[in-house]
C-alpha cells in the first residue's frame, strides 16, 4: 500500500482516539491526544488520552480536562489561583500548585491562613517572609534560596551574599544567571568575588557576563581565559582585546553561526562554505513522506541508528529536500552548510522573502511536518492557540501553502509593530509581550560592548540563541536571494 495512502486516514479519522494509540509515544501522538482531549464531548475518553499522554503538560493538559466538571478539581490543583485558595487541599500548595509570585500578592489574612494549614515545608517558609516582610534570611537555607530567585528574582531579595557554598551544586548556573538576567545587583557584586577556577565552563559563562555588567572587563578576561575556546568565546575575547589571533581562530571555522560570520564580515571575507543544490532528483519515490508526521518520526529514529549518507541517497527528491540537507548535515560531519532554497514562498522584496526563509531553516529545517515539544506546527512552527486565532485548522498545517501564509502574516504583523529584525525574531519565538516586557526595556545599541552584551542577557536561553541565529540566516539567504549588501554590521547598528 502506498504511503500517501496511509497518510489520507490520519486527517479524515486524526480524532479517532484508537487510531492514535497505534502510533509510537512520541511528542506527536502527544499533539494528536491534546487535540483529541479538545474536541471529545467525553469525559472518560478525554482521561483515557490523558493517561496516554508521553509527557504531560500539567496545566494545558488538565485545563483541557477541566471543561469536565469531574475534574475541575485537579485543574484548580495544578493551578492554584487566590480566588479559591480555600478550596483546594493543601498539599496542592505542597506541590508547588500555588506560584511563590501568586504568593507575594497574597493578603495578610490569606497568609496566615496558608501559615497556619501548611506543615513544615520550603512553601511556609515563603509565607512566613512575606508575612513579616523580612527577606534578609531567604538564602540561609539552599532549598529556599533557589526557590526564590529562580521564582521570584525580585529587588526584595537582593542582598550581599557571603558564603555561595550552599548553592555551588549542578545548578548553581541557574542561581547566577537569574541573579544577572534580572539585575540583582547585591548578589551580583558578591558573585564577583568568588574564585570562578573551580567551577565549570557553563558557570563561567554567567560570572563572565556579570563581571560584564559590572564593567570589570579584566576578571571577565580572566574567566574567558580559563575556558574551552569555543566561537563564542573567541568571539568575546576578540571584542575585549581586539586582538587579531581571535579574530583569526573564528576564521578558520567551517561551521557558519552568528560569531564566525560577523569575524568573517570583519574580516572582508565571504564565507563560502555554503551548499544551496542538493538535488538531482534521482529518486521517484522518497523513503520517507516529509509532510507526514509519523513518517517525519520514523526518519529522525532511523537517523539515530542507520548510515546518514545511505538515507540522503533514498530522500534525493524534491518532494524530500529537507529530511535530505539533515541526513547530509550528519553525513558530512556537520563540515558543510546547508542552506537549501525550498519553493516555499515567492515575494518581490528579497529582504522580507530572506527573513521568511531564514524563520522557516530556525524553526524546522523545512520540514512541513514539523511536530515540537510545545507542539509548534509545521515549517513555520506556529502554536495551535496563534492558528486558531488566524481562523485556521491546526490539521492544514503540515501543508507549506497554509503554514507558510499563517507564518507570513503573523511575521507581517510583528514588523508593523517591532519593525527591527533582531526583536522580530525574538517576538517569533517568545511573543510579543515577552520581547516589550524582558528585552526592549534592557537592551542596549550604545556601549563599548553592544548590542552584543544585550543579545547575551536575553533571560530566556532558546530565544537568546534563536536571535543569533536567525539573523545568520538573514543574511545568508539574502546574499543567495540576491542581496549582497545585508550584512550583521548593517543589522546591528540601529
């Protein structure tokens, strides 16, 4: 039986929660399920798909089941809003099901109820700090610390920190890049006094860039020098120094990214090492159907365990161009640069048609079946919620011609209102409100070290490196596209 014969069930029965339990666990039978949980009008079949979930999204999934007045409860647990704090069980709270921010906007006769119903535990804690208004003993206890600035970084609990011993475990990362992200400055003069040699290179990376923030440019000097000289390193190490020997290590990499080709353009170089055709369309029939998810699946599982080179000569196709340029990606040692021209969209402006091109290779190397973990659809990657609100069928998006007029619109619509590329793609990929929220308001163009300080401390660690490399992308389909004049240079200057 042929394949697209396969396929035509999943749309016309994609409902049918039997049908979705024949395919694999995965993120995509997560999708189908959700989906299902949605549109059932039946409380048992909607609990059945969500205890066959591969991984449950506690609040989206029991939301879902909350239309069930069966179980409302379980929603409220999970989610515990002030309104009907006496309602739920307390070890909902215990389970982290009431927010430490929910918490700090809690009146003073709800605290002292929640003070009075918990038992010993790090949620008593907080209310108790917030009941007294005292902040001074949050980082006494290591449980307590890290429940704070992780959840509630706020100027109430910064303060000068003499001893980081409790925190220094696998984590510590996180303490340090919450503490710089949002600007605690107490906490951060205190971490620039610690000894960052004994430390890993992941939390070198934080105290570099609060040594940054605290204009001390020779420990952050230091602390690059203690590490593995990866581009981004070499790339900072240019920046502080200006010496040409960094500049030079960039130089010799293969593997385009953000830092080498802005050394490149520093350079007057072209970078050359890119590969558009990778096509001869020796294969009539694909191994694998690109616009079908559960084949998608199969094609990333055989990646795993079969020869990558074998796999790209069974997907020479157009009809499989993408699942090709990623098996040639692992073939190759990832020693090329593939960046393919798929005939997704036409468009007489070249620069807006390059940032089409350049969000699509960020989001799902072209793949029109794209499933993600959050379950971002197709070759765009557009959240069921914005597609839903476009007026569109969440089942039309493994299409290029929907997807791709979804993506364009909404990308239409965050210029109009960012107009700068750089936060452009930022909003694609954390929302709008995220970007006016957590990166307008912080970032920087003037200053020795900017705006590549600011593209640093973006608080959200996808969104600091989807920035960078969507810009990469822009600029490298704007030179296959035609535009040669784009450069990281032009885009970085406002």
């Amino acid at each position: 039986m042929k394949k697209s014969l396969i396929f035509l069930p999943l749309f016309l029965f994609s409902l049918n929660l039997s049908e979705i339990l024949t395919h694999p666990k995965s993120y995509v039978r997560d999708f189908y399920l959700t989906e299902f949980m949605r549109e059932t009008n039946s409380s048992t079949l909607a609990f059945k798909a969500y205890t066959s979930l591969y991984k449950v999204k506690l609040f989206k999934h029991t939301r879902l089941l909350a239309k069930f007045p069966e179980f409302k409860s379980l929603y409220k647990c999970v989610n515990v809003k002030k309104e009907y704090l006496r309602e739920v069980d307390i070890a909902c709270i215990l389970n982290n099901g009431l927010s430490l921010r929910t918490i700090s906007t809690l009146s003073t006769k709800d605290l002292i109820y929640l003070y009075m119903k918990l038992p010993k535990s790090i949620q008593k804690k907080a209310v108790k700090i917030f009941l007294t208004n005292d902040f001074s003993k949050v980082f006494s206890n290591r449980d307590l610390g890290y429940y704070f600035i992780l959840n509630y970084p706020s100027k109430k609990i910064d303060q000068p920190i003499e001893d980081f011993s409790l925190f220094e475990d696998k984590y510590f990362y996180l303490f340090v890049k919450s503490a710089v992200v949002n600007h605690l400055n107490k906490i951060k003069h205190s971490l620039n006094k610690l000894d960052y040699k004994k430390f890993s290179d992941r939390v070198k990376w934080w105290l570099f860039l609060n040594a940054m923030t605290l204009n001390d440019k020779k420990r952050a000097f230091d602390i690059l020098m203690s590490m593995q000289k990866s581009d981004k390193v070499n790339f900072w190490l240019w920046l502080i120094t200006k010496k040409e020997g960094y500049l030079n290590n960039l130089l010799l990499r293969k593997r385009v990214n953000f830092y080498t080709l802005y050394a490149y353009e520093e350079a007057g170089k072209k970078f050359t090492n890119i590969k558009t055709n990778i096509i001869y369309n020796s294969i009539k029939k694909p191994l694998y159907n690109q616009t079908n998810p559960w084949d998608v699946l199969k094609f990333f599982n055989d990646l795993k365990y079969k020869n990558p080179y074998e796999l790209a000569k069974k997907l020479d196709s157009n009809k499989s161009i993408a699942l090709k340029a990623i098996a040639l990606d692992k073939a190759f040692h990832y020693k090329y640069n593939f960046f393919i021209t798929p005939d997704i969209y036409k468009d007489k402006n070249i620069s807006f048609k390059a940032f089409v091109y350049a969000i699509a290779r960020q989001e799902s190397r072209f793949i029109p079946a794209s499933v993600s973990r959050s379950y971002a659809l197709g070759t765009m990657q557009i959240m069921p919620f914005l597609i839903r609100s476009y007026k569109s069928d969440v089942f039309k998006q493994f299409d290029y011609n929907e997807n791709i007029r979804l993506g364009v619109k909404h990308l239409k619509w965050l210029f109009n209102n960012l107009h700068n590329p750089l936060m452009v793609a930022y909003a694609y990929n954390g929302g709008i409100g995220f970007v006016n929220r957590k990166i307008k308001p912080y970032f920087k163009y003037k200053g020795e070290f900017e705006p590549f300080l600011s593209m640093e401390l973006i608080p959200y660690d996808e969104s600091r490196e989807y920035g960078k490399r969507v810009l990469a992308n822009f600029v490298i389909y704007s030179h296959i596209f035609g535009d040669n004049n784009l450069t990281l240079h032009k885009l970085l200057k406002k």
